[in-house]
C-alpha cells in the first residue's frame, strides 16, 4: 500500500516502477500489471539460483502486492 501512495504522489521505489509508470501511460495495462510483468521475469530466472519454492513464494507475494498497489492507486 505504501508503494501505491508513493506512485500517487509523483514518486517511486525502483527503476522497474519509473518504467512501468512511463508504459502504463501509453498502454491498457496498469502500472501493477508492468511491476508483476517485470518480477515475473526476475524472479523466473531466480528459480536457477534459489529454487522453483523460494521463486513460487516471491511470486505470489508480488501478486498480492501489485494488486494492493492497484487498488491504492485508483483509490486516490
């Protein structure tokens, strides 16, 4: 929730949400959708160094956490 009052103040975390605010500007998707799109990629290759269990939970909690970022975004 806290990334999402951040993105809605005109800030960011990371160069993953700079890029994804830039994208979701011109396109349907949501600035949410581009940060889960870009994890997905991160953590897909982190199953060779730590493991499918330890990428599957990363996963699902980036899934949980982009959607809580949505909701706070269209909230404000």
């Amino acid at each position: 929730m806290g990334v999402g009052i951040i993105i809605c103040f005109g800030g960011s975390i990371d160069g993953t949400e700079v890029v994804a605010i830039l994208l979701s500007g011109r396109t349907r998707f949501s600035i949410g959708q581009y940060v889960m799109l870009f994890n997905f990629f991160i953590f897909g290759s982190a199953i060779f160094v730590l493991g499918i269990k330890e990428a599957i939970y990363s996963l699902a909690t980036y899934f949980v956490a982009y959607n809580i970022m949505d909701l706070t975004i269209k909230s404000y």
